[in-house]
C-alpha cells in the first residue's frame, strides 16, 4: 500500500475491521464483485495481516455464503451433464 500515507493506511484498515465485525455479528461473508473473491471474515482479516485485499469499503459487500454455493451448484450440474452426454457418445 506504498500509495497511501500511514494514516491513510490505518484509516482504511480500521474501517475494514469494523466491516469485519458487521459481517461476523451477521453471519455473511465479505463479497469483491469486480473479482467475484468470496471471504470469511476471518479469512479477510488474515488476508489484511499480510497486506492483501486492503482496498476501501466501497469494493466490498456483505453477503450470504450461500449465494456462491448455487453457481457452483449449477456449474457442477452442466459438468455431469456435460460427462454424462459424453460418455454416451463415446458408448461408455
């Protein structure tokens, strides 16, 4: 974060740990959707430590983990779909 003075730098992790506890006191999770990165907030916390992720509160949105699980579910459904209708062709 050499492009913020220090200030500026605790000012952002500070509001971050207390987007951290929101999330936390919740149960949501912490959602960047420009990169679809999902985080626990102890997960986040752990990134901040080692200076990842430090980006402003705007970027970040506090979400139900089980949103990400139905794409996946999805993506996961057309994949057997997909293997299954191969395995077909293939006489398997």
């Amino acid at each position: 974060m050499s492009d913020l003075t220090t200030t500026e730098e605790m000012a952002l992790r500070e509001d971050l740990a207390a987007l951290c506890d929101e999330a936390e006191r919740a149960g949501l999770w912490l959602n960047c959707s420009y990169q679809d990165l999902w985080f626990s907030p102890a997960e986040l916390r752990a990134e901040h430590t080692r200076g990842k992720f430090l980006w402003g509160r705007v970027n970040w949105h506090l979400r139900d983990p089980k949103e990400h699980l139905e794409p996946l579910d999805q993506k996961n459904q057309n994949a057997a779909s997909e293997r299954q209708r191969f395995s077909n062709r293939a006489g398997l």
